[in-house]
C-alpha cells in the first residue's frame, strides 16, 4: 500500500486524513506548520462591503476581533472556508470553487473587500485592503519526515512545496523515491524537480487533491 503523507497544519491536517480514510487511503499527518493568532486591529466595518476569506484558518484563529465584522457578508474561497465562516457566525453569500481569482471575477468590482488573512499570503489579483490575523510557523519534524522516502506527499501551498523541498535536501531524502500531489499548479512548481512525479489537483480543493492521491495510489499499485 502507497504511504501518503499530509503536511498541512492542524486541525486541517486531521480533516485530510479523515476525508483520505473515507477513500480507502491511509494517510499520515506530519505537520510542517503550527497556526497561531496574531493580534491586530479591527478596522470599520462600514470602510468594506463584504469579507474576502481564502482560508478557513482566519475564521478559526481570528479572535475575538471578528464579532465585529460580523455584520459583514463573507465570500469565502471554497466550502471549507464557508464552513468555518459560518461556524465562527457570519453569513456567507459567496463560495468560490476554482481558487480566489475566479471567485473574484463572478463578483461585482466595485465592492470594497476586508480580507482577513495569515501573516503570509499569495497576492490577491485585485486591490483589497488586507488585515493579517493568523501566521503559520514552521516547525521541523525531521525525523517524522524522513518517512517521506518512498510515499506520496500532499502538498497543500506553494509555502509548504518549498519547504518540504528544502527539509528533503537537507535530511538527504531521495527525491527520485518520492511522489508529490500538489493542490495547484503554483504549489507543484514551487516544489521544484527530481520527484519521482509531481501532479497538481483538477480544482485548488482538498477533495480534488484526495481525488488526485486516489489515483495516483492506484497507479503505484499497479506498477
């Protein structure tokens, strides 16, 4: 059986092994990253017309600064993210399901968007103003990673490609023995050359990576 190795941070590691097990996959998480709450200031609501949310994490780890925000209409980038919106009390109006660029065409221009977001964040192709309410740190579990020799690792951000990278060169991994599925194509380049396979899901969302990894573990079966 194929190992499979989730290395986004909790909680969101856990669902990935959760969703992966209702697939018949037995996945692993080995979490790169901690998320943790930044403090920051509450801006005016009646500045903004709508929230913009492209990670569960700043519903999650916003603090107690988002009841103020709450009579603020969330677009969230996908289901998962509304979820969570939703959970922590606002409305959604809006769920994205090819990523924030597309999300942003199907809306108006013209709306003034908060977007609660983590210390590091891809740019937003529009103009909206940002407020940083989480950061992911990196953690180093080199030893757990060594396990990576060999399995199919889900890659869940350009970020994470990059440091999966750099912890494989620097334990001395070969790469030649291990397969990366990617969330998008932005985190497949960034996870660089020499995997033994590097494929990016049909949609930026955790059921296409599943869906991805599902294949994949069929085809390294076979082989």
């Amino acid at each position: 059986m194929t190992r499979v190795i989730v290395l986004r941070p909790e909680p969101g590691a856990s669902e990935t092994v959760a969703r992966a097990a209702g697939r018949g996959i037995e996945a692993l998480a080995i979490p790169m990253f901690h998320i943790e709450p930044l403090e920051w200031r509450v801006p005016d609501p009646e500045q903004f017309d709508a929230l913009l949310l492209t990670s569960a994490n700043a519903a999650r780890f916003g603090g107690p600064g988002l009841a103020r925000l709450r009579s603020l209409p969330v677009h969230a980038v996908g289901e998962a993210t509304a979820v969570a919106a939703r959970e922590a009390g606002f409305e959604v109006t809006g769920v994205g399901d090819n990523g924030v660029e597309r999300l942003l065409d199907t809306l108006d221009p013209k709306l003034r968007h908060l977007h609660l977001c983590g210390e590091d964040r891809a740019v937003v192709p529009r103009s909206v103003i940002c407020a940083a309410v989480y950061r992911s740190r990196l953690l180093d579990p080199e030893e757990d990673l060594r396990q990576a020799e060999g399995a199919l690792v889900l890659i869940h951000s350009p970020r994470a490609a990059c440091s999966f990278a750099d912890a494989a060169d620097r334990l001395g991994l070969d790469r030649t023995s291990i397969r990366i599925a990617a969330i998008s194509p932005a985190a497949a380049e960034a996870a660089g050359t020499g995997w033994a396979a590097v494929e990016s899901a049909a949609q930026p969302t955790d059921e296409a990576l599943l869906a991805l990894a599902e294949r994949l573990c069929d085809k390294g079966a076979r082989e």
